[in-house]
C-alpha cells in the first residue's frame, strides 16, 4: 500500500530531480492516514512562515483543515503537508462529492458554496515548492545545489476536432447557446452584451465558413512556431449511434478520404492525434476500446492519448476505463465552465485512487484554459480576456508547472470570431518561451 508521502515523492520529481530521500527525513506533522475519510472538509488558510510567504497567494495556503493536526506551535508546522499535497492531487473533495451526489460532469456550478481561490491557484504545485525550500533550510544548503534547478513551465497545445463541417448539430448546439446567452444578458439588463450576443447569434445563422480551412491554417501555423500539438478526433460508429450521440458527438465519418487525408496532413506537421471519446463513453471501456482501434486502425498509428468528448468524467470510472482501453495520457481534467486548476494542481502525474496498492497507470495532464472559458461562460472584454488568460499562464510559469490548453480549431472560422483570443494566447506563450520561462511540447 502506498502512503501519502511516497506517492508525492514519486509524483512531484519534477521539484527535486535529485535529493528527494533529504525529504523522506523531513519532520512534517503527521494527521491519521484515514481522518479525511470521505468526507468534504472545511478549508482554511494558513499563514507561511516569513521565509516561504512569496510561494503562496498573500502568504497564505489553502489547506483541508482535517489536516491541521491539533497541538502547539506556528499551524504553517502542524499542517500534514504529504497529505494535503495528496489531497489535491487525488481530487479529494471532488471524489467525496461524486460518492455523495455522483458525477459533476466537469462543471464546477455543481460543486457548491466552495471558494474560487480553491480553483485559482495550483495549491499543490505550491506545497511541492515550499517543501523543497523547508528541506533546504532545515539543511542549510542551497536549494538548487541540494534538489537540482526548478524547470521551466510546460505547455501542451491541444485541440479537440468536434467539427470538420458546419453541420445542423453544430448550428443547432451554437444558436441555442448564442440565444440563451442573448437571454440571459437581457434578464440582468446587460444591453451592450445582449447586443453583442444577438449579433454573433446573427453571423452563426447567415455565415457560411469552411472549418476544414480553419484547422489546416492553424496546424500549419503551430508547425511554423514550433509547437507539436494533440489533435483529438472522434472514432464514432455512425450507423449505431443514439439521439444523445447525434447531437451532441461529432458527425464526421472517419471512412471518409477527404477525414483521412486531413488526419495525414496533421501528422505530417509534426502533430500528434489523440482519441476524443464520445458523449456516453465516460463509463465504458468496450466504446473507448473500439474507438482508439478505429483511430488507430485509419491512421496506423498506436493512439495512446486522449481527452473525453464535453470533459465528460467521473473520478470513480473513467480513468479507470481508459487505462483498460490502452489509453496511457489523458488531459480532461478540466472544467467546462471556468478556467483554473481542478485539483489545485499544474502537473503531469499518475492518479491514485485510495485503498489501492499503486498510482494508476495513465498520465494525466490537466487543461487549465479553453475558448468556451471566455466566450460562452463568461461576458468578459476583449481586454479583461486577455488578463485572465495571462493570469492562468502566470500561475502556470510562476509554479514551474505543466498543462494543457483546449482551442477547438472551427472556433478560429469567421463565424466564432475567437481567433483574436486564440492569438494572444498564443502570442504570450510565445513570449514566455523567448524569456526561458516556458516550454511548449514539441513532441509527446
Ligand atoms: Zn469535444
């Protein structure tokens, strides 16, 4: 069985590509293994010791408060930080919640009465970093020379491929949103963002776009900035398929020449494919199995990774499925409805589901930023957009952590209008990268 402590000693190497046993010695306070149980703990902020107050927001951590072990002294040395690093890492309050009320789905309306600061920050990525300095100190010793120097941020372009033409489906699902949204501006008396709604409702009706151009030009454009990035198809069986299916799952027929020749177009630049699983795969390893054999099959390629079709995701399944279908790298552990750190974490580990004897073995990556973020749930300015997407990628840099980033390639067609936001995504990575502080994948 492994322990809190182990687990985020394998997870986290990224923070200490050497010297990680000076940590196993480390005197951290230590709660009951099972005291959080599965239970929704209270959270409480805890105020860093002067040395480590700039590694968190206004000097103070997000903690479970379960895991403030009771006693004297400072509470920043009666916090069970193996434990709480765990905690977020395995997404205890969501697999609590999920126990309780099932599945959220990836909106996170669903999870009440919680603190945005809880999804704002990479919490654990922040307790890594402290650990390392607390190790170092108690040493005395410098902390590049005891654990090796801290990486830079890394960056995985991703794109899910839900649209190749502008289908009814696709007009249908986009003008119900555009009309809800027109709605709802105008019941909270937003008439300048009804307006705005209402006209990009119009451009989605009387635009005729061509999205198979709009995802050749951004495949060449990532190729000519260096960037490999991981386009997700669907692999559907289009002649069995339910009503939820023809909805809401791509329509695009993998048999089809013109599908196939854009799949070799994409890998020929460099790129990598991924499977994108339907609506209704989210619990059934046989759907997920026979879709990457299909991808796989078309392109002959092995398709080792993935992301869920609308995050569809349940904590107590999915990965689970996926592992069985031979999937080895998954990045939807994201909302649909806000950007932000799920698990308060910006890292590539293996999950670890408690009671087990070892991590699942799947990578999981998590999305913290996606166009439908800043234009179908939020009524943001173009230049309030642009600082949360860079107060996303900061949080990102600052941490040295890694995600991903979700642009659906037939957003970038004139009748979305997001390519601009699209551009200052891209245009700030790149910038980061030029300064050393980020590094965008170049292959998987
Ligand atoms: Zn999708």
């Amino acid at each position: 069985m492994i322990n809190a402590q182990d687990y985020c000693l394998a997870q986290c190497k990224r923070y200490w590509p050497k010297g990680a046993t000076s940590l196993s010695g480390l005197s951290i306070a230590q709660s009951p293994s099972d005291c959080l149980g599965e239970t929704i703990p209270a959270l409480v902020m805890v105020t860093m010791p002067p040395w480590a107050l700039d590694l968190a927001p206004q000097g103070q951590m997000l903690i479970p408060e379960g895991l403030l072990v009771a006693g004297g002294g400072d509470p920043w040395e009666r916090v069970d930080w193996w434990q709480s690093l765990a905690w977020f890492l395995r997404g205890g309050l969501e697999a609590a919640f999920e126990r309780m009320h099932g599945p959220i789905h990836s909106y996170s309306y669903r999870l009440h009465n919680f603190p945005p600061e809880l999804w704002q920050f990479a919490w654990a990525n922040r307790m890594a970093l402290f650990l390392r300095r607390y190790a170092s100190r108690r040493a005395a010793r410098d902390e590049t020379e005891m654990f090796g120097p801290l990486p830079p941020a890394r960056l995985i372009m991703t794109h899910d491929v839900d649209a190749i033409d502008k289908t009814v489906a696709i007009t249908i699902k986009q003008s119900s949103f555009l009309f809800y949204q027109t709605i709802r501006e105008l019941l909270h008396l937003r008439f300048a963002y009804a307006w705005t709604n209402a006209q990009r409702l119009f451009s989605f009706l009387t635009l005729r776009c061509n999205y198979r151009e709009a995802l050749m030009s951004l495949c060449e454009m990532e190729t000519q900035l260096s960037i490999a990035a991981i386009y997700h198809f669907a692999a559907l069986n289009l002649k069995q398929r339910s009503l939820v299916s023809r909805l809401l799952d791509p329509s695009y027929d993998l048999l089809d020449s013109s599908v196939q020749e854009l799949l070799r177009e994409i890998t020929g630049r460099g790129h990598t494919i991924g499977l994108h699983p339907s609506f209704e795969s989210w619990n059934d390893e046989l759907t997920m199995t026979q879709q990457r054999c299909k991808l796989a099959a078309i392109t002959r390629q092995q398709i080792l990774v993935s992301r869920q079709h609308w995050l569809r995701f349940s904590w107590h399944s999915t990965w689970q499925c996926l592992v069985k279908a031979g999937i080895t790298f998954d990045s939807t552990l994201g909302f649909n409805d806000r950007p932000g750190f799920r698990v308060g974490a910006a890292l590539r580990y293996q999950p670890w589901i408690p009671g087990s004897d070892d991590s699942l073995k799947i990578d999981i990556v998590p999305l913290i930023l996606m166009d439908s973020h800043i234009f179908d749930y939020s009524s943001l300015k173009p230049e309030q957009q642009e600082s949360t997407i860079q107060s996303i990628i900061d949080e990102l840099v600052f941490v040295h952590g890694e995600a991903a980033i979700l642009w659906h390639p037939h957003t970038l067609s004139e009748d979305y209008g997001w390519s601009p936001s699209f551009l200052a995504v891209l245009k700030y990575v790149v910038s980061m990268r030029e300064q050393g502080k980020i590094e965008v994948a170049t292959s998987q």
